[in-house]
C-alpha cells in the first residue's frame, strides 16, 4: 500500500528540515573553522592534516549505522574537510601522470575535493621540485613499484624538507567492490607526518648492489621492523648500488634505534625515513552498514 499524501507531504517537510539543521551546523563548522584558522596562523602551524582526517573518519564510520552508504559518508565528509582547509588557508594540488592523466586527477579531486586547484606536472620529479620550492601545498606521485625505473626517489632524497605524509584513496571503495585493487599515489607535503594511530612508514636507503631484497626484508625483521612492501631501483649516482624502499609496520620516528641498526647491517648509505600515512581503510563492503 502507497503512502498517503499526507504521510508523504509530513516526511518531505521532516526531510527540509533536517536540511536546514544541517546548513546550520555546516555554517557553524565553517566559523569554527575559521577561528582555528586564525590561530594556526599566528603559531604558524600547518592547516593540511592528513593523520587527523584519518581518525576522523575512522571514528565517523565506526559509529555509522543505517541506509546511507560508507562510500557516501566518506565523500561528504572529504567535502567537507576540504572547504575546511581552503577556509584556513590557500590549498593547492599538484599531481603527474599515473596510469594516465585521468586517474591521478580523480584521486587528487577525490581526496582533496572539487574545487581545490590543481596544477599537472610532466613527471613525478617536477612535482617533487614543486612542493620542494612551495610552489603547490601537496603533490600526488606514483607508487614506488618493485622494479620500478629511477625516478622522484632519487629526487625527494635530495629535498629534506618534502616527506610522504599520506596515501590516496584512504578509503578504497573500487578495491571493495570489484576486488581489484585501484590506482593509488602517495601525497608529498613539507612538514614531518603526524602518527593516526594505524599507520605505514616509508624508510629509504642505498646498498651496495648484492644485497637482495630478501636480504634487506631479513634484517628488518631481525631488528624489529615489519616490512610490508618492497621496491628497488638503480642509484643514478653509483653504478654499483640500488636504492631500496621498505613500507613498514606502524609509525616509525627518523631517531628510531632501529633504523640506524638496519645501516649498519646491510652497510647502507643515504639512509632516510620519507614519512608515514595512515594505512588506507578496507571496508567489508563499499555499501554495507557497520
């Protein structure tokens, strides 16, 4: 049986206004914001926060219940973070090809939200220079991939003040889907990353070039790291040595004791943690309730 119009006439009425209650809230947050804008910038404190988002999220769909999917409430919220960091200050995005122009150009309006400015590189090394010289806030890279060809390794090595401070998409409802996982990138921002509680760290370094991967994941479970990932690649700088990254475990800080027994070990050179984001969210089903 339909419902009657009256039924239909009441809920619609109910629907506007939780509409304006949210406009209210909205316009609220956006003062809110505003003032903590103010004050970062006397401090001089960074308005972009990747792990903070992270709990954020984390702690919205925990608690999510209902019809409204999590795919759903993740992309307002991204909305919603990314007007918020415009409010507290200018947010521009730079990004390169990955697996064509289109894919990193989803991500980074995906993760950084639509009306953000972006700004197209012709490679991952000119994105790196760009966030090196402060010319764009954030910029989106290529994974590092396991025989990966030289590239913004090599680049990022040489600008200490440029680390890895989040991976996209955080919240990969494709992988959730179809099964399969989807084009990723990693976001390089000046600034050292801030722990989110669930967290990967990238730690990069140049050994001689017998030493194998397998070597290099041995010695790092002997000294206590969880390597989850490696990639390797040759050293422009030295034709007999090969630049290693290893994805580890947690968040790792650049003094850990443990990192400095990883050089001396493997008898590594260049030895320098990129950074740390938060382990990109796996749901159950893009759809599904909690």
């Amino acid at each position: 049986m339909s419902p009657a119009p009256d039924d239909l006439a009441a809920l619609r009425r109910e629907i506007d206004s939780i509409d304006e209650q949210l406009h209210d809230l909205l316009m609220r947050r956006g003062e809110v914001v505003s003032e903590i804008g103010r004050r970062k910038a006397v401090d001089g404190q960074v308005t972009f926060r990747p792990a903070r988002e992270a709990q954020l999220l984390h702690r919205l769909l925990a608690r999510h219940r209902g019809d409204l999917s999590h795919t759903s409430v993740v992309r307002l919220w991204r909305e919603i973070i990314a007007a918020s960091i415009r409010i507290q200050g200018q947010l521009t995005v730079g990004y390169c090809p990955i697996e064509g122009h289109g894919s990193a150009l989803r991500l980074a309006n995906g993760h950084f939200g639509l009306d953000t400015p972006t700004q197209r590189f012709e490679s991952a090394s000119y994105v790196v220079s760009a966030v090196h010289r402060g010319e764009v806030s954030v910029g989106l890279v290529p994974l590092p991939e396991a025989a990966d060809a030289p590239g913004w390794w090599g680049d990022i090595r040489d600008a200490s003040d440029v680390y890895v401070v989040a991976r996209l998409p955080w919240f990969d409802d494709a992988a959730a889907t179809s099964g399969g996982a989807s084009v990723g990138a990693l976001v390089l921002a000046r600034g050292v990353p801030e722990e989110s509680g669930d967290d990967r760290s990238l730690l990069m370094f140049t050994c001689p070039m017998p030493v194998s991967r397998a070597r290099v994941g041995e010695v790092c479970s002997d000294t206590g790291l969880a390597v989850a990932v490696q990639a390797v690649t040759d050293d422009l700088h030295a034709d007999d040595a090969r630049i290693h990254i290893v994805e580890l475990d947690g968040f790792i800080d650049a003094d850990d004791d443990r990192i400095q027994a990883v050089a001396v070990t493997l008898e590594a050179s260049n030895v320098r943690l990129l950074g740390a984001f938060a382990r990109p969210y796996a749901p159950a089903g893009a759809t599904g309730d909690k």
